[in-house]
C-alpha cells in the first residue's frame, strides 16, 4: 500500500511542477502551488492515519491500555463458574531491535520443560497455542507467563483444564 501512496504523491508533486510552469500569470502559479502543497499535505497525513491509530486497534488485547482493576476483571473470565478450566489469549509486545527473536523450533525447545502428556504446545509464526491439562491456576499462569517472556512469541492462546479448581 505505501508503493501506491508514493506515486500518488510523486505523480501530484509532477503534476504541481508542469502546472506552475506552464502557468503564465506570476499570480495564479503562485496560488495554484500553494493549493498543490496543500493538497500534498492533505493526502500525506491521511494516508498516515491508519499507522497512527495502530496501536488503540485492540486496546483490550494490550495490557498496557488496560488498568490493574480491568485486568483483574478479565482474569476472572479466563475462568469458567465451576474454576476447573481456563482459557483465554494474551498479546505480548514485540520483541526490540535489540533481541534476535527466537525461532519456532527455538521457542518449542524452550518450552519442553512444560510439555508433558497432558499438556500439548504448539508454536506456529510465533504464535503459542498451550492445550490439556495443569495442577492449578498458578501453575496455568507461570507456564504462561514463561512463554511471553521468549522473544519471538507475540501472542499464546491457551484452553487448559485444571485438576484443582480455582475458585
């Protein structure tokens, strides 16, 4: 999308320049300028908009937006009314410039130390999809946690029934 909005841009810039040239009153290729510049700046802050507004699309999904109060709200939701399963997906910002973002063979081998027969870990383009069954909420919770701290994991979903019932 950004190719396209480059020439849209570089063909009125074009069109702007042959225009105050071929213009021969000093008066109207001053104003017709302006009025291009001012169309160039019109179409160059719209077309940014959407890259702006990027980071409010999922406020829910971004913790950062969401107060300590609203996160406790919603952790109760990741629980069913009887506390014996629990389930939900949590969004992780991306990994910095400064971290090398680990593989999905990388983030699988890191995360063996959970995988066992009752818990199934599935990695794909980053995204961590846990499923089976854990002692606890805690337990739930601290194998999630882990899995957001490996750079290179930008979302895990997680459906986890657990043994003992969190109420």
């Amino acid at each position: 999308m950004s190719t396209i909005y480059f020439l849209i841009l570089l063909s009125l810039t074009t069109i702007a320049i042959i225009s105050s040239k071929l213009s021969t009153k000093k008066r109207h290729r001053l104003s017709f300028a302006v009025v291009m510049l001012v169309m160039l700046f019109a179409f160059s802050y719209f077309s940014s908009v959407p890259v702006l507004a990027a980071d409010l699309t999922q406020p829910g999904a971004i913790e950062r937006f969401v107060s300590e109060e609203q996160q406790e709200l919603e952790e109760d939701l990741n629980l069913t009314p009887g506390g014996n399963h629990y389930s939900g997906i949590e969004h992780v910002d991306r990994t910095s410039a400064n971290e090398t973002a680990a593989s999905d063979e990388a983030i699988e081998q890191t995360l063996e130390e959970f995988s066992s027969d009752d818990l199934t870990i599935a990695v794909a383009n980053g995204s961590v999809r846990l499923s089976g069954k854990v002692e606890n909420k805690e337990i739930a919770r601290h194998v999630i946690e882990q899995t957001k701290n490996i750079p290179g994991v930008y979302e895990v979903t997680f459906d986890l029934g657990l043994e003992n019932a969190a109420l």
